[in-house]
C-alpha cells in the first residue's frame, strides 16, 4: 500500500518562507501526478498547486508567483515552496500522489501557520 507523508509546517511570520516535502512509498512514485491541497477551518478542501508526471505544473491563483511545486524522484519526494507567505496561507496542507489505476493516496496533514 503506498503512503504519502508530509512534512515541513510551522509557524512564520507574514512575508516568511516555508518548504513542505511529501514523501511516497512505492516504486512507480515517478508515473505519479501529485497535488498539494490546504484546508482552513470553515473552508472546504482546495487545490493549491498540482504538478506531473511530465513535470508540468499548474497553481491556483492566490499562489501564483509565490508558491513553487517541484519533483525528485530518485527520493520519490514533491515539494512544496512557499515564499511571502500570507495569514490567509494558514490551513492544514495535505498531499495527494496517483498513479491511476494503481493508487490514490493522500497524506495525513501538515499545519501551516502564518502570523505575527
């Protein structure tokens, strides 16, 4: 069973930087498309950046030019870079690796915090 693992929250202040890695389990982590969702009390679960298996990468609009998704897969870690943070950033932030047709896995959570 693959398992995906986040890492990396904390606490920032505003206009500060954090790195989330998300590590999986498995050996085909490198056909994988994976997402980085956040969740903040009261909101629904929403889509923050989405990269590849190709290495193509997509962000919703209030992360543009802040937030960077990237890949290794030699570690079968995603990454997640957020730069100028913002206290609307705040929210638990999860992971999500698929491969269709073989998993669809979703990590347990990371807390990110962003205030003075």
């Amino acid at each position: 069973q693959v398992q995906a693992v986040e890492s990396g929250g904390g606490l920032v202040q505003p206009g500060g930087s954090l790195r989330l890695s998300c590590a999986a389990s498995g050996s085909i982590f490198s056909r994988s498309a994976v997402g980085w969702y956040r969740q903040a009390p009261g909101k629904q679960r929403e889509l923050v950046a989405f990269i590849t298996s190709g290495g193509s990468t997509n962000y919703v609009d209030s992360v543009k030019g802040r937030f960077t998704i990237s890949r290794d897969n030699a570690k079968n870690t995603v990454y997640l870079q957020m730069n100028s943070l913002k206290p609307e950033d705040t929210a638990v932030y999860y992971c999500n690796s698929r491969v269709p047709g073989y998993y669809d896995a979703w990590g347990q959570g990371t807390q990110v915090t962003v205030s003075s």
